[in-house]
C-alpha cells in the first residue's frame, strides 16, 4: 500500500476531527493509500507536542511554511482559523502537495478564486471538508433526489442554529473564539454555519442565482482576547435570507448563534412535486421521507433509518441497525479523497466546487448591507 503522509496545522476541534478521520479510514475502508500522520504544526511547541502525542504524529513543526517545503510530506491539511487558509493554500499548491481545506474555503471569493487557481496550475489534488455531505442519511437524500422521486422541487428550508455567544461577557478572538472576530473568521454565522447549508444545498438542488437577506449583530461590543480592549463586534450574529434557485424553486435560510435551547441543530427540508425529505442533525441517522405516490391509507412520514448496509457507507460499518455518528463524516471525507486519488474522479467539494459557496455568502452579505436583492457572483 502506498503511503498518504500528512501534515495538519491546527491542534483544535477540526485538527482532532481530521486526525481521527486519517487514522481510522484505512481500518473501514478499502484505500490504496495508507495515511501517515507525519508532523503536526502550530505555533506553540507544548500545545502541538501535547496534540501530536496524543494523535500519534511522527513530529511537529511551529512553522507552517517549514511543513509545507518538507519533501517527506504529501499533503497539507489546513485547520486554522479561515485568515491563514489562503496562504497556506497557496504556498502548499506551489510546493507541489495535495490541499485538504477546512471549510469556508476562504475569507471571501477574491481569496478562494486565488486559491482555486494555485491548486489547478499546480495540478494538485484538493478537497474542502463539507462533512455534511458525508453522513449517510444526507448522501441518501442526494440518491432520493438524482432517482428523480422528488419530482420537480418547489421548495428548500434550512436553518443551523446555536446559542453559544449570547452572554455579553464572552470575548472575541483569540483560541477557541476565532469565530468571533471577524479578522480571523470573515464573516460570522454566514461563513460558519450558513456556509454548511448553502453547500448541502447547492449539492442537492443545484445553482442559487439570487438572494435577499438580513444580518444582525445583537451584542454590538465585546472584549477582544488579543489586543486586551472592548472593541466593535462586526461578524454577522444572525442572518436569514430567500433565495431562488436556477431551478425555480425558492428557499428560505436562517443561522443565529442566539437560538437558546440549541446547540448546533442543522435541518433542512426539501418539498417536491411528488415527494419531500427532511433531515436534522441532532437524529442524524435518519431522513424522513413523505410520499404522496404512497396509498392514501399508508400515506404518512416514514423516519428511514439509514444503516442497512445497501445504505451509502453503511456497508463498511456495523451491522443493520447500528448506527454511526458525527466523526464518521470525517472518515467518509478521507476515504472519498483517497477514492479520488485512485479513480481521477476528484472528491467533492474540490476548492472550486467550494467556490460557489463563497459567492453565495459573499451575495448574501451584500444583500444585507444594500437591503436589495443580489445577484450570485455579481
Ligand atoms: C461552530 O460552533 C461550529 O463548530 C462550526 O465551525 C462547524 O463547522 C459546525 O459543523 C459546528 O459548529
């Protein structure tokens, strides 16, 4: 088998995600390449010597511009903050490795076309880590859809929520609360949160052409964890928009980190001509599915539960019934990228697939400064 030697930089939630991603995909999966956990890399010396024992990397570095220049690395797996993915990107394309991208690609589309290009002229294998794809029940509305039962698609609902920032005495920036300074996220509850449902959402329907939306930063000043001062919050707290899609259907979205009572409910919802899905995150192994084609006296929402092994992935797994859960999205993302090193068929979505998210975020926060509708990648 040949080697897959990996270096991560990040040592937070994502880095352990990832690594536990590489380590497990080759035990399910059947991969041609084996990854190697080769060098982690962050800043601190004690944080990344502490992440890489625990994980099981042969080394670390502090500099990522050393990891990306070493000739016994094969790719560059980016888990900081989104500030430091276009650099890294880039300089890790220049060099000649495979990029795996923690989502958003970018801080904005400017960025990300840059990136797309650097990873294309290189020639070099690339991937953004939208794991939602990846969890069965979400591959199988794909499945659903490309069968064709929805039948003509009228409408798409989502909304991610949380309630993790509503305290007025939490912090911006620095670990851990990167995603509140928009320095280091570009953006707020739109590139974070909403950027997983616009992705979901482009993969399931296709193309959205146009969108309306509404921001709101509700605590409008908090301490910042570098510079020691009370300054400005200016990422997005909330946002909501409508959109429509190039194939005529119209869509509601809303992400808030001030939804008390949830942590991280993802949901979407799709209606069609003849049949809809819905999904949610906190029952992640199931899609429920209405049929109208069904008998009137049966007719009704079944809640499928997807993991009987003719289910996506659930083949390589337990036996039918036993389900899986959030981690195992990573692992599906590692072996689809190793499946696209040996196939050619790249894995989903590559830096320019992720792209169009960019352009979508990017019109949506347009829309909510002018108050008008916008165009995507106007
Ligand atoms: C934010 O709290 C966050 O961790 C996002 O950054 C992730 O992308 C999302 O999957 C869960 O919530």
């Amino acid at each position: 088998m040949k080697e897959l030697n990996v270096g991560l930089i990040g040592y937070g939630f994502m880095g352990r995600a990832h690594s536990n991603a590489y380590r497990q995909a080759g035990k399910f999966f059947d991969l041609s390449y084996e990854p190697v956990l080769k060098a982690a890399c962050a800043r601190s010396k004690d944080k990344i010597q502490a992440f890489a024992d625990n994980w099981g990397y042969e080394g670390v570095e502090t500099d990522w511009r050393k990891l990306v220049e070493r000739k016994d690395i094969d790719a560059i797996d980016i888990c900081t903050p989104n500030n430091y993915h276009h650099d890294i990107a880039i300089a890790a394309a220049q060099a000649g490795k495979m990029v795996l991208c923690e989502k958003p690609l970018s801080m904005n589309p400017a960025e990300g076309l840059e990136m797309v290009e650097a990873v294309e002229k290189a020639g070099v294998a690339n991937m953004v880590w939208y794991n939602y794809r990846r969890v069965p029940a979400v591959t199988l509305a794909k499945l659903l859809i490309d069968q064709g039962r929805l039948g003509r698609i009228f409408h798409y609902r989502a909304v991610f929520l949380q309630d993790w920032t509503i305290s007025a005495d939490l912090p911006q920036g620095g670990t851990g609360l990167w995603r509140l300074d928009a320095a280091a996220a570009g953006a707020g509850v739109t590139g974070d949160l909403l950027a997983h449902c616009i992705d979901t959402a482009l993969w399931l329907n296709g193309p959205i052409s146009s969108v309306t939306a509404m921001t709101e930063i509700f605590v409008k000043e908090r301490q910042h964890n570098l510079t020691g001062k009370v300054e400005p919050v200016t990422i997005d707290d909330a946002c909501a928009f409508l959109a429509r899609f190039n194939n005529g259907s119209l869509a509601t979205f809303e992400s808030t980190r001030y939804a008390r009572g949830h942590k991280a409910l993802y949901t979407f919802e799709i209606n069609g001509e003849h049949a809809s899905i819905q999904w949610d995150l906190h029952d992640l192994h199931r899609l429920n599915y209405f049929d109208h084609r069904d008998d009137s006296i049966v007719r009704g929402w079944r809640s499928v539960h997807v993991s009987d092994s003719d289910m996506p992935y659930m083949d390589k797994w337990w036996v039918p019934g036993l389900q899986i859960g959030y981690e195992h999205s990573f692992i599906h993302g590692v072996a689809d990228f190793i499946k696209g090193l040996e196939t050619g068929e790249p894995a989903q979505p590559t830096f320019r697939g992720a792209l169009e998210t960019q352009y979508v975020c990017d019109a949506v926060l347009k829309s909510a400064k002018s108050g008008t509708w916008q165009a995507v990648g106007a």
